[in-house]
C-alpha cells in the first residue's frame, strides 16, 4: 500500500501536508504545497489522497496552536529510522507540555544515548509538534532546530514555557540544523 500525502490548512502554521502509512503517521511538511517533494526517511510510492489520520492531525494542530491541546494521541510510523534515532524521538515525546528538557537529560534515559546524537536526531524530526522537539533545550541556552529559533521560541511560548526566554546558543554554534 502506498503512503497517503494529505494537504490541509492550519490557521497559525499555514499549509501542513503529512504523510501516512497504514500503521500512522510517517512526516509532517509546513509551509507545504502541492508539488512538494516530501521530507521523509522512507521511499515509497506516495499518493495524494484524505487519510483519517491526517484529518485528525489537522483538528489537533489548529487546537494546539490556539493553546486547547496539550498532547498528540495520533499513531506514528517509525519504521525506517534508525534504533537510536526512534529511541530520541520516542523519550522526547515523554517530555510534558509546558516543560523542557536538555539533550542530555534526554540521552541519560537511552541506551548508548549521548546529547549530541539526540541534538542531531530530534533536529531531523519527521514529525515536529506532534514529537515536540521544541521542547528539548541546551545547557542554559535554546538549543538547535531545524527552522527559524523564533519558531521554536514561539512553540514553547504558545505551551507557557519559560524557556521561550532562554537566550540563543552562543555565535558560532550551530543553531539551525537542515535535513
């Protein structure tokens, strides 16, 4: 079975296109379009197509953004990541609205885990907000993502954070990660 591309309109974050399977939810796109060619760690044959998966993805991420939804109870589809990679991405969905955590007190809870492989891992997230990489933190600074830092600073500010606050890394660190 293929994967199923939706597209759909999220007031605050603009176009979201995701991308399912049949065992869930495979990578999120902002700022999508139509012919985009997705983000993604698999490569399988993708359709365009309505998935009920994506449609409830797009209820939660309107009330995420207007601060009604603490959590994402949608099934994601790992498969093809690699084991620590997913270990990342599985502990820090664990970390509670409102809160942060550093990279390293995120690696302390892996096997073999170590703050940069979670810094790296969570910085190629496939799914941002729903696996809240936003909400993994440096030491005494914001830390890396994989977009603007005003985004991650506005993530945590809609979730009350006080790490909206948190002063950015130091010059010449890397604070924004491509995939």
């Amino acid at each position: 079975m293929p994967l199923i591309r939706s597209i759909g309109n999220v007031p605050g974050l603009g176009q979201v296109a995701s991308v399912t399977s049949d065992r869930g939810l495979v990578c999120i796109e902002y700022h999508a379009w139509a012919g985009q060619v997705p983000i993604r760690h698999r490569r399988d044959a993708i359709a365009p197509g309505a998935h009920p998966v994506s449609e409830a993805l797009l209820r939660h991420l309107e009330a995420y953004v207007f601060g009604r939804c603490r959590d994402f109870p949608i099934a994601c589809d790992f498969s093809g990541l690699p084991p620590l990679h997913r270990a990342a991405l599985e502990e820090a969905r664990k970390v509670p609205y409102g809160e942060t955590r550093t990279y390293a007190a995120i690696a302390a809870r892996i096997p073999n885990g170590t703050a940069p492989v979670v810094r790296d891992a969570l910085a190629r997230n496939p799914l941002p907000i729903v696996i809240p990489c936003h909400r993994a933190v440096d030491e005494g600074h914001i830390g890396a993502f994989n977009g603007p830092l005003a985004t991650k600073r506005s993530l945590l500010a809609i979730e009350g954070s006080a790490a909206a606050r948190l002063p950015d890394p130091p010059p010449g660190s890397t604070s924004r990660i491509g995939r």
